[in-house]
C-alpha cells in the first residue's frame, strides 16, 4: 500500500491561513532546529559534508565567520536571488535562513569530535538519518521551502529545464567550489548524494500536516512514500 499526503502550492498568504498554524509552526521550528543539529553532526564525523555544506565550509576557511553564521549570510545571499525569479519566500523560507546556522552552531560547540573511526562513522550516519527526518518536518509543516531548495524550483520554472537537471547542476557547482576554496569532501558526501532523497520520501509523507486545500487554490502536489 502507498500512502499519499498533499503538499499544497500555497502563497505566502495562504500558509499563514491553511489552518493548523501553531503545530505547524511548531514542527517547522523543531525540524530546523534537528536540521542544524544534523549538519553539526557530520561536520564533527569529519567524513565529508553535503554540496551545500562543503561549500559553506570551505567559505569558512577563508572568512572569519563561523559555520552557522555562514550558512545565515548564504541562506540570505541566495534569497535575494529569489527577487528576479519571482520567488515569494514564506515564513519557513525566513526561519530557515536563521534558524539552521544557529543550530548548527550549538551543535558544534556541544558535540566532541571523536577519534576513533568507529565513532566517527555512527555519528555520520545518525546525522544522514536525522538530516532526512528533519527535512520531512521542516518540509511537511508546509509554510514554505527553503532559500536551496525555491533557488532550484524558481530556476526550473523560469527556464523550463528539469528539477533534476537543474538541482545536479546546481549542487555540482557548489561542490566544486566548496571543494577548492577547501570544503571536505569524502565518504559522507557520496552518501548524501545517494541517501538523502530515500530518507526524504521516506519521511516527508509521514510527517507532513494535511490541510484542507480552498476551492480556489492550484491542484495540489503529491508526495508519496510506500508503508
């Protein structure tokens, strides 16, 4: 059997009228939250981080900011590229940008580093699971995607290339950029690259609020995962 959850395309506006608002709210909170906690974690494995990370890592080499406040400055840099893509951000669009750097920023200072290579790797792989929950919470309270992720589905739209094309692109660039400004690259990143997307269909069904769509509103999206 499969389960199938609706992901509504909703304005700005009408996720703050969908209904539900303090749960949601709530879960969009804590699923940022575990989401910087999730990145904190691989950082502390030292096996390798996702594209988006090793590029925020490797700015961090040559800026003195910490990672979390990195991860801020590029969550609003890239929002920006929003305005000529005709992107609206919601609320979660916002929160993302904030709340994931000061996240990741607590985890650091409260995970030790092991250093045992048999430490290292559970802590890897409890960061990839937990990244995947996180993003089915943050995802699934439905008050609007993250800076990344409207950057992507904004230029999918405007030029009419595929979400995949547009996404490997995407994260292939910032890769490769993270990689020479010195971003770690390793074992943890060809694992994200081949887990996260699983672990998100997983996940994002199972945790996503339903709402009860307006007449008026576009046929909503559906995500779907096998129970």
């Amino acid at each position: 059997m499969r389960r199938h959850v609706p992901l509504q395309n909703l304005t700005p506006l009408q996720q703050l009228r969908a209904g539900r608002l303090p749960r949601r709210v709530t879960q969009l909170l804590l699923g940022l939250t575990l989401y910087g906690v999730s990145m904190a974690m691989m950082i502390r494995s030292t096996l390798g981080l996702d594209p988006w990370d090793v590029f925020h890592a490797g700015l961090v080499n040559h800026v003195p900011l910490t990672f979390g406040q990195m991860t801020i400055v590029v969550g609003a840099l890239v929002l920006l590229l929003w305005v000529p893509l005709r992107q609206w951000p919601g609320l979660g669009t916002v929160a993302n940008v904030i709340v994931i750097g000061l996240a990741a920023d607590a985890g650091l200072a409260l995970i030790p580093a092991p250093e045992s290579l048999w430490a290292r790797v559970p802590l890897l792989l409890s960061g990839l699971v937990l990244n995947g929950v996180a993003g089915g919470l943050y995802i699934g309270s439905q008050l609007g995607p993250g800076p990344r992720d409207g950057l992507m589905t904004g230029f999918a739209r405007r030029t009419g290339l595929s979400i995949r094309l547009v996404r490997t692109t995407i994260e292939v660039v910032v890769l490769a950029v993270g990689w020479l400004l010195g971003g770690p690259v390793g074992l943890g990143t060809v694992l994200y690259a081949v887990s996260i997307g699983p672990l998100v269909q997983f996940f994002l069904p199972r945790l996503t609020i339903e709402l009860e769509p307006a007449p008026t509103e576009p046929r909503p999206l559906v995500a779907s995962a096998a129970s």
